[in-house]
C-alpha cells in the first residue's frame, strides 16, 4: 500500500471525515508508530505504520462502493433519532461503515451513492471537483424555452445564485415518445440544498417528482426504488477520473488557488493581519477579501465567542479547564457565508452579539489562556489550509500562519485608536466616549501584549504600515503593492 497523506488514511478508515481529520491532525492527536504528526502534509504508511487517535490504534477497513435507489420518504443521513428510515438502513453490508456521498431530498428519488471511501466522498462533494449530475424532473405545468434559458442563465434565490447546465424536455414514455414540456431533464453540477425546486419556484413551477438517473459517469439504469448494488471496480475508476477532470477545468479559476497555500497563483496566500484594537485591520482585511476573492476570518470574533461562551456557562477566566473545554467540544464553529465567516455557538449565530459590553470588557482575560489559543489556533490553521483566505487577529504571523507569504502588521498611536473606536462604538450601537474608548483600548492593549501565551508582537518579516499616518485607500493601496510584490 502506498504511501498516503494521514488526511486520508484517516477518513478512509472511517475515523471522521477530511475535515474533522485535518482538525485532529493539526490538534496534535494523531501519532504515527508512537510520533505525534500534526502537519497538514505528514504521511504514512497505513499497511506499515501504526497510526493512532487519542493514543487509539486506526483500523483500516476495505473499500466497499454502493449504488442505490433512493425511495422517496427516505432520508440521506446515516441515522435520525425520530427512527425514520435512512438510506444506510436500505444497505446491508456486512463489516462496513457506509456513508453517503452528499444527498438527495427527502421527496426526492433516485441515485445516491454510499461508500466507506473517505477519499472518493471527499472529491466527490468538493465544490471544485462535483461531477455534473443528471435529474428526471416533472413540474406542475409545462416550462417553455424561455423559463428553461433563464434556469440555464442562472436565477437568484435567496441571496443565492442557482443555475443549471442544461435544461431539455423528455418525453416521459422514453426516446420513442413526444417531448413533454412538464419533464425536464435537468443536468447541473451544484449542490446546494433544495437547489432544483427552489430554481424551479423562481420561475413559477412546482415540482411533482424528482429522480437523480446519473452522478457524472453512473447511471441510475434499472436499479428498483428501495434497491441497491454494488459497484465495479471500473465504475469506481471512472468516478475517481470524472472528479479529478473537473478539477483540470476549473484549474485557472479563483478556486484553484485553494489547492496549494502559500502557491502564487493567482496571489499568495493566506495573508495575515496583525495588530492592535482599532488599527485598520477590519478595514484592511474587507478591501483585501473583495479585491482577491479570499475569505476573511476575524479571529477575534473565536475569542469573543467563548468568551460569550464562559459568561453563559459561569465559567470564570481562573477556571482554564473548564473554558478550554468549551473551545474544545465542538461548540464553536465557523459558517463562510460570502466573503465573511459567522460565528456559531451550536446551531446559534452569535456573531451579532459579541461586541457586546459584557464581552467586549472580559474577552480579553479568556483571550490569554494558553488552551484555549490552542483550540482555536488549530481552528484557525484548518481554515486557512481550506481556502484562500485573510486571517486576522494578534497572533497571526507570529504563531497561527507563521509560514504566510503575506504578513502584515498595522500600527497606530493610542489617540487615534480610541477616536477610532469610539467612532466604531458608535456605528455598533454603543454609547461610549472618546476617553471610556481610551481607557478600554489601553486596558486591553496591556493584557494582550503583555500576556504569557502568544502575547501581540510585530511578526518576523512583517510589512509594517502606520494607519495612523495614512487614510483607509492609502492603508489598503500600501498592502495591495506589497502583496502583488510577493505575486511576481
Ligand atoms: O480583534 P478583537 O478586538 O475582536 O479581539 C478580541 C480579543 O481577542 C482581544 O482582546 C484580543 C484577542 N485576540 C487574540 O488574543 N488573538 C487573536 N488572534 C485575536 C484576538
């Protein structure tokens, strides 16, 4: 067997997916023959070595790849606490742990594939590599050529933008039969939820069935509702070559550049911004994110979160464990929506509550417990490692990305930040004076250069700019040259 990254090893082996596995890797619980691996890019041996979770040996499974009719009335999860079925209690395979490789409505029918390959489910599901997927669509009246152009020309849904690649009538008898303009045979390589009714709604229609007949290079063919099978090696080949195809067109797109970090193509990335409350770096980091198509996470907002987190639970700055805890379990999570992330506490968005006073006044204090940076650093390096993407913060270039081809650090007296802030105070709803600014930006400079664990430093090879001395275009002109300098 040959050498693979632990990425894969691990979601192949049905331990967690790519993602929750790349999260445990850089979280230092993952050890190869006894060694701690907590690089993104280690590899092993999984025939050879010993890799183990928790101190907790891997067991590797075989590959097993099921195609089967979904029934509509069906779930696509693998388990629902109301004990409704799901598409995992359809296969019986036996001493194998199938999941399924993305989903299809619960009103909806047709081809899903299940499978133990972490590897194939993750290119499969990745945005970049969906293969197109066919779908046999019968609406509630006919759809003429013109409300089948506008799906083609993509239609807003929602604040998203829902487009199909094609858009044919079918007759439904099969090819011998006249054309019906209520069946559509709908091929589109999105997934986002819902995506078919909801563009269909668009233009007036109501969909009465929907069945999937073909993911990239599988075909529903005759395969019963309710039934399964499983798949040839061949057709798993051809799956695996389809997906990678779609990675060789996409390649060139902004999305390309999510392959390989720190790349020059088409800008480096990730860029990481440090600096003090109320430096520019919001401001900076928007312009930044617009004008090069990355993501902006404000780290700040992960240490306001548990803070939040800490008030609710009672848990006092003092209590290092208990707060560790609450960065630890899986409370915390990021939601990219457009160009910025939201904040989430279980299933709350919580992101407009963190400027809050109450937070605003203890943030700082649960800010400088070593665990608790270590969750969420680890956090923060997944994300990074996911997508292009600007990373703020105050610890950024020095510890969390300190391998980013673009660090900069933005600086600014005292007297300009606290005019800043209580500018910002006033714009977020709060009352608060150009001095109460002041003293609360001085307070919260000390604890957080003056803290033992990662406390705010001008990073090694840092740009360095004065926001002080320069407007907002200046600010982000400045940073803009110094990044398409890396560029070339
Ligand atoms: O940037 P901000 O004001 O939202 O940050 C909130 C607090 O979190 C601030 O006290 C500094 C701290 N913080 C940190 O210690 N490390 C980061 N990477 C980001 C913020």
């Amino acid at each position: 067997m040959a050498v693979e990254r632990l990425q894969k090893i691990l979601s192949n082996a049905g331990v967690a997916s790519r993602r929750s596995a790349e999260a445990m890797i850089v979280a230092g619980r993952v050890a190869g023959n006894g060694k701690t691996l907590d690089t993104l890019g280690a590899r092993a041996d999984p025939e050879k070595d010993e890799i183990t979770v928790d101190g907790t040996p891997v067991l590797r499974e075989r590959y097993r790849y099921v195609a089967l009719h979904k029934p509509t009335g069906v779930l696509s999860t693998t388990s629902d606490d109301r004990g409704r079925p799901t598409v995992v209690s359809l296969v019986d395979i036996e001493g194998a742990t199938l999941r399924p490789v993305g989903r299809l409505d619960l009103e909806s029918e047709g081809l899903i594939l299940l499978t133990n390959d972490g590897a194939l489910t993750e290119l499969l599901t990745h945005p970049r590599h969906e293969v197109p997927k066919e779908y046999l669509v019968a609406i509630d009246q006919p759809l003429g050529k013109k409300g089948r152009e506008r799906l083609v020309r993509g239609v807003r849904h929602e604040g998203e933008r829902l487009k199909a690649d094609s858009v044919q009538l079918v007759s439904p008898g099969g090819s011998s039969g006249d054309p019906d303009p209520r069946w559509l045979l709908i091929t589109l390589h999105g997934g986002r939820k819902r995506e078919i009714r909801r563009m269909l709604s668009v233009v007036g229609r109501r969909v009465v069935t929907l069945r999937r007949i073909r993911i990239g290079p599988l075909a529903l063919g005759t395969l019963a509702a309710g039934s399964s099978r499983e798949l040839t090696p061949e057709e798993v080949e051809a799956l695996y070559e389809a997906a990678k195809a779609e990675r060789k067109q996409s390649r060139g797109s902004m999305a390309a550049a999510a392959e390989a970090p720190g790349m020059a193509f088409p800008h480096p990335h990730p860029i990481a911004i440090d600096g003090p409350a109320a430096s520019g770096k919001s401001t900076l980091a928007r312009a930044l994110v617009e004008r090069f198509g990355y993501v902006l996470l404000d780290t700040g907002l992960m240490y306001r979160a548990i803070a939040l987190a800490a008030l609710r639970a009672e848990a006092p700055a003092s209590d290092a464990g208990a707060c560790a805890e609450l960065a630890r379990g899986g409370l915390l999570r990021l939601a990219v929506g457009g160009r910025e992330v939201r904040v989430l506490l279980g299933e709350e968005d919580v992101t407009d509550l963190l400027r809050a006073p109450e937070v605003e006044g203890a943030v700082s204090d649960y800010a400088a417990i070593a665990e608790v940076r270590r969750e969420l650093v680890a956090q923060q390096r997944l994300f990074a490692a996911q997508q292009p993407s600007v990373l703020v913060g105050r610890d950024i270039g020095s510890v969390v990305l300190r391998d980013a081809p673009v660090k900069l650090y933005l600086q600014a007296s005292e007297e300009v930040r606290a005019r800043r802030r209580g500018e910002q105070a006033a714009e977020w709803g709060a009352q608060q004076s150009a001095s109460e600014a002041g003293r609360d930006i001085s307070g919260r400079d000390t604890t957080d250069s003056t803290r033992a664990a990662s406390p705010l430093v001008e990073p090694e090879g840092a740009i360095v700019i004065d926001t002080g001395e320069l407007d907002a275009d200046a600010m982000i002109a400045r940073a803009i040259e110094a990044i398409e300098e890396r560029a070339t």
